[in-house]
C-alpha cells in the first residue's frame, strides 16, 4: 500500500466483500446437499476457494479505480 489511506480503503472495501460472500457461501453446501450430495465437499471448497481469490481480484481492481498510481485519491 502507498499510505494509510489506501490501507483503509482497501481494509474497508475487501470487509464488506468478505461479509457479502460469507453470506453467499453459506447457501453453497445447502444447495449443493439437495442437488449434487457427493460432491457437496468437494463443489463448497471450491466454490468458496474461488470467492475468497475473487476478494483479492475485486479490491484491486477498486483500488485502482479510486487511487492513481502514486496513492493519491481520484478526482471525480
């Protein structure tokens, strides 16, 4: 991080992300028990590998819309 306050953005952003696809995984081994019963482990790590790697993708990609390239907040 170039300073505190990309620090915090990025802090923030990936907290609310992780709450949201916490949420949302919880509905992965539900559905998969219904559906694909054995494969429930195996389609819930990987679904939720998959959501954890997609908050790295996500906040990066936010960063790089809100900060330029010296850490400096974007004007809009």
């Amino acid at each position: 991080m170039r300073n505190q306050d990309t620090w915090d953005e990025g802090n923030r952003y990936s907290g609310r992300q992780m709450i949201k696809l916490c949420l949302l995984s919880l509905l992965f081994p539900l559905l998969f028990y219904y559906l694909l019963p054995g494969y429930n482990l195996l389609l819930t790590v990987v679904l939720n590998t998959l959501l954890i790697v997609s908050i790295y993708w996500t906040t990066e990609s936010h960063l790089k819309s809100v900060f330029d390239e010296e850490g400096n907040r974007i004007q809009k």
